[in-house]
C-alpha cells in the first residue's frame, strides 16, 4: 500500500519508467523491462492492519467508463501507463499517485479491476483468504489486457504498468507476453522468481539508486 510520503519515491520511479521505455521504444527488442522497488520486505501485516481512507471524489483526474476507469493526463502523449491496484482498490493514494505520474509526461489510468468491491478489513465474515477467491490475479490480468488494448487502440504506442501489491501479479503478467514497453512492481505480493524468469531485463530496485530517494 503506498504511504503519501512514497508519492515522490513513485513519481521518480516513473521518469524512470519513460526512460526506459523511450529505450525500448527506439530499439529492435521485443522484450519488457521489469522494474521492481521495494519499501518493505514485500506483503505483511501491515497490508491489512492499515488499510486506506476510501473518497470516489479524490484526484485531479476524471472517471471513464471502461472498466470504469479513473484518468488524468495528456490525450496527446504517446506515453501511457496503468496503474493496478492492491487490494484495496482505487483510494485516494493510489490517485494521487496517478497525478503525479503525469508529470512525467504519461498519461495514465487507473482502472477498477476489484469492480467496486476492494477488501474491507473489519469485515469478518469476509477475511482475505475469502475475499481473494473473487478476485484472482489471474482474473486482473485479464482485466489489464483489455485496458492495454484500449490504450493502443487510442494510439498510444509506448504503454508502461505498475502494479502495487495485489495488482503487481497482473503487470508483470503484462509484461512477459509483451503486451507493454515496462513494467513496475511496488510491494509486490503474489509474485515468485519463477514468474520472474525468463525476463533478460529484470532490475531490482530496492537499494534505492540515485533518483530514487
């Protein structure tokens, strides 16, 4: 779950994100590059102990209707990104962060892959181990290919992912079929090294480089 104070960690993940994206975008290569920062040790406790403040009205950016979609950036840009979600689903962090991401020239959208039923913490007689059984990763990949698809078809020609938890299963299922230019897990959860291989261009990010404070 990103914290507010990782919003400038996430945006400088995104100038990096379009860095690498411009590469790939200018070579010969049908590979994905796969990003991975890390603020913690991956999915814990936490995730569930302190869940989010839930606002339909937060962001910058405005609603569509594909899944439905929350939006915000340039039509204009061949830059374009997705945002997946964790558990949670579209709080207000998570927009946030999707309006900081356009100043790194993408436009981007955030759509509802959890359809308007994120996890609810206090709600016993629902845990996760119950909750996740209607929302399979497999099922927010599904999801994402049609966003991707979308998002071509509007002419966007160089598409990144990042996926936050729950959703960095999706990204970087995105990634090894090629659907996108890059993709970027943030407190992955759900992820193994083997869904990892195969990927020549793997990146672990959790030592913070320059640029990534």
């Amino acid at each position: 779950m990103a914290k507010p104070n990782c919003l400038a960690n996430v945006q400088s993940l995104f100038f990096l994100l379009k860095k690498k994206i411009n590469l790939l975008s200018s070579s010969s290569s049908s590979e994905t590059d796969i990003l991975t920062i890390q603020w913690s040790s991956g999915a814990g406790p936490l995730c569930c102990s302190d869940p989010p403040i839930l606002d339909p009205h937060s962001g910058a950016g405005h609603v569509e209707k594909l899944l439905p979609t929350y939006v915000i950036g340039s039509p204009y840009s061949k830059h374009a990104a997705v945002l997946i979600s964790d558990v949670y689903g579209n709080f207000i962090i998570i927009l946030k962060v999707a309006d900081k991401v356009t100043a790194a020239g993408f436009f981007v959208a955030v759509p509802d892959f959890l359809k308007g039923d994120p996890f609810v913490r206090p709600d016993t007689k629902r845990p996760m181990s119950v909750w996740i059984k209607d929302h399979s990763t497999d099922e927010g990949f599904e999801f994402a290919k049609v966003v991707i698809q979308d998002l071509k078809n509007r002419g966007y020609s160089a598409i990144g992912a990042a996926g936050f938890c729950w959703g960095s299963k999706a990204a970087i299922q995105l990634a090894k079929c090629n659907s996108i230019k890059a993709a970027a897990l943030l407190h992955q959860s759900y992820v193994t090294m083997d869904d990892i291989k195969g990927s020549d261009h793997f990146q672990d990010l959790s030592t913070r480089p320059k640029g990534i404070s």
